[in-house]
C-alpha cells in the first residue's frame, strides 16, 4: 500500500470576520478545502462571496479570524506562494524584465541569477522581445503576462490567481486561457484560481469549488473529468455542457440569495 501523502494546501476550518461598528461582517464561515500537489483548483461562487478574501488569507495578506492554512515546503527557501491580480500592478518605471525580477530582488537573489531567471519567465510568456520595454508600451493581455512571469520568477510553491483575466476583452481572454493552460502544464504548478465565469473554470480546472452567498461556506466540489491536454475544443463537448448546467444550477441558487439580501439592504 502506498504511503499517504499530505496536501499541498490545507485549509482548514477557516473563518474571517472583518470588524466594524457592531459584531463585525463574517465574510467566510467554516471553509475547508485539500488540494493536492500539482492541481489546478477553482473557486467560483457570487459576488461578495468571499473568493478573493480566501485567496488573500492563503497567501498571508490578511489573517484568518480561526482555522488555519498549511501549504506543504518541498523547496527550503523557496516563497510558498505568489499572487497574480486581476490588475496587473506593474511598476511604470521599470522595464518588462525589471519588474519580473522584482521579486527575487526583494529577496537578495544575485544580479546574475535573478535575470537568468527573469529572461527564463518572458520566454516562458512570450516577452522576450519586449524585455526592454515600459509597461505603457504594452497591451493588456502582454501587462497580464508580464504579471504571470514576475509571480512565476519567484518560483512559489502555489500560485495564487484572483481573477487574472477579468479586465481583457473576450479575444485576449481566450488566448490567454490557452497561454495559462500551456504555463501550467510546463511547468506544474499547484493553482489557486479564483473566476466569476464557469466556463473558463471547467476549461482550466481539475476540481471546481463551489462558494455560497456570504458568508462564503464551501457549498460543493465538483471534479472536471474531460481530460488533459484541454483545449479550447472541449466546450463543444456534450460533457463539457453538462458540466455547465449542473454546476450553473447551484451557483444560481446562491447569486439568487445575494440578490435578494442586496435588494434587502437598498430598502
């Protein structure tokens, strides 16, 4: 019998209350979730639900108010996550490759070593070209790549993305879902990605978790069995349809049930 492996992220029992006037907002309730070294897994759930405020906890940018979060450290030394917003956040007045390096340089990687690695990320993108250039030089799918490469340069244990695609336009979102599909499986990585549409959740995912009205409690995981390699193709497959229409039933329950509290509140 094979020995048990551990998972790469444990979260466990998570609760977060942001305080205020009164007892506070409980913004995530109880929320407990394994994913395994390797995986893609992808959270969706309404607005408001607490998608993003889970992301944050795992990568230490807020505390949880209880429960905990564990991410296994195979590499000593190495950062274990890194996160890619939704807005790019480059620095205007660094080049391409400088804000890729940005990282390792806040944690005194040598000169040499850190572009050797920076180079490595852009042509891992794409950019290599565009190495020596300014951030207001380039599109917003290249902006969004260079976001990728600069988390990618850290070579974190998980990678944490919040809405990365969001802000392109439908055109420059679908490349980019195959540029993301082709990076993870280059390269591996455990993913945390956090999406509003389930479409792109079942093109890149290998489970789907399901996050309910706020307070976001973990509502349901669905496993995303249409295979690898995934392409763009398999939104033409019945399976893929299927997969749609069983997840939509219960994310429609819950964007229901935030509209109605909103409706509740305006009144």
């Amino acid at each position: 019998m094979p020995p048990l492996r551990s998972p790469k992220v444990l979260i466990r029992e998570v609760s977060v209350v942001f305080k205020g006037r009164g007892s506070g907002l409980l913004a995530l309730d109880r929320v407990s979730l394994e994913i395994e070294a390797g995986e893609f897994l992808c959270l969706v759930g309404p607005s408001g639900c607490g998608k993003s405020t889970l992301l944050r906890v795992c990568a230490g940018l807020i505390p949880q108010t209880s429960g905990e979060v564990t991410i296994q450290a195979d590499r000593p030394g190495a950062p274990l996550t890194a996160m890619v917003f939704q807005e790019h956040a480059l620095l205007p007045w660094r080049t391409v490759l400088d804000n890729v390096v940005f990282g390792p340089e806040n944690r005194g990687v040598p000169e040499a070593d850190r572009y050797a690695r920076g180079r490595e990320m852009l042509a891992l993108v794409g950019l290599t070209p565009f190495a020596g250039a300014y951030p207001h030089q380039l599109s917003g799918g290249m902006k969004q790549r260079v976001g990728i490469a600069r988390a990618l340069a850290n070579d974190p244990e998980v990678l944490l993305m919040d809405e990365p695609l969001a802000a392109l336009d439908a055109q420059t979102r679908t490349i980019m879902q195959e540029e993301l599909l082709r990076i993870w499986a280059e390269l591996g990585k455990t993913v945390i990605y956090v999406t509003h549409s389930i479409d792109e959740a079942l093109l890149l995912g290998d489970r789907i978790a399901l996050l309910t009205a706020r307070p976001g409690r973990l509502k349901q995981v669905f496993p995303v069995a249409l295979g690898r390699p995934r392409g763009l193709e398999v939104r033409a497959s019945p399976e893929f349809g299927a997969l749609v229409d069983k997840i939509w039933a219960e994310l429609r329950e819950e964007v229901l049930r935030t509209m109605r509290e909103e409706e509740g509140t305006r009144r």
